[in-house]
C-alpha cells in the first residue's frame, strides 16, 4: 500500500467567500455535490449552477479549481465517502466549467496526470468503502477527516487489475 497523499494531489473546493458574488469578474460555474455523483459511471452534467469568484488568494493557479478529465471528487461532509469520476468530456475551466461541492475534495492524479479511475472503482468497492468507513466520524453528519484521508493507505501497483477496470468503466 502506500498513503493517498503520495498519488493524489488534494485540491480544496472554492471557498465561500468566493461563491455567489456578482462583481465584474465573477463567472457562472456548475458545481458537483453528492447528488450528482452516480452510484457507477462517470459524472454526468451537474444541475446547479453557481456563480463564483476566482480568488487570488488560493496558492498556485485559481483555475486549479476547476474540474478535468479524471478527477476524483470525494465526498468529505454528509454522505461521506461517495466518489465520483470525472468524464473526459467535461468543459474546460472558465464559464461553465465544473467545480466541486463545500461538502467535497477533489483528488487529482500527481507525476504526470497519473490515472486515479482505477482507484476511484476500488473505493466504490465493498473493500474500499469499509477502508473509508475506519476513518469516518460524526453522528448527525458523516464527515471524513482530510489529514486522515492523506495517511489513509490504498492499493498500489495493480496496473493489471486497474487497466480491467477502466475498461469495465468505459
């Protein structure tokens, strides 16, 4: 196994302050919430549109935000644990692109675009969902905690096994 954090790169969602402004540089985004992340497949086209801000705030690029091919997006708040794949086809970054939800974290391949689908199906799996439900905590409201998900050890070096599987996803 080796720790999420050494694969993935962790990408925060736009902060509130930044969501819903109406100035002269904000732009019109679809945000990706735990609705809109199926239970098999890719993503399909987010249903709630939103308006946001890009802050230069936010160390490195803002347009870092935005969703692209093969990102995971992971549930952290509510339904905790939910993951959804990002489609090939979504829109490029600016109007109209897609960000993810407050009540999510998106998980982007490091060295290289590296292909997190693979991992993505494992976490679906009844294994990778009882790995997420070690770390979950809450009562009232399910919540994953990030540095806990940064140390969480998954499965590395199956290409045989990953390859199978995008192929099944596709």
């Amino acid at each position: 196994t080796v720790s999420l954090d050494e694969i993935a790169v962790f990408i925060q969602p736009v902060s509130n302050k930044d969501r819903g402004t109406d100035g002269p540089t904000a732009i019109s985004v679809f945000e990706v919430g735990a609705a809109d992340i199926p239970a098999t497949g890719y993503i399909r086209k987010p249903e709630r549109p939103i308006s946001i801000q890009l802050s230069p705030r936010r160390s490195g690029d803002p347009k870092d935000v935005f969703l692209r091919p093969y990102d995971l997006v992971l549930i952290v708040k509510g339904s905790a644990g939910k993951i959804g794949v990002v489609p090939r086809n979504v829109p490029p970054p600016g109007n109209d692109g897609w960000i993810a939800g407050q009540s999510a974290i998106v998980l982007r391949g490091k060295s290289g675009g590296q292909d997190l689908r693979g991992l993505a199906l494992w976490l679906r799996s009844p294994m990778g969902r009882k790995l997420l439900d070690g770390i979950r905590s809450g009562a009232a409201i399910q919540m994953l905690s990030i540095n806990e998900l940064r140390r969480l050890g998954v499965i590395a070096g199956l290409n045989a096994w990953t390859d199978m599987a995008i192929d099944v996803l596709e």
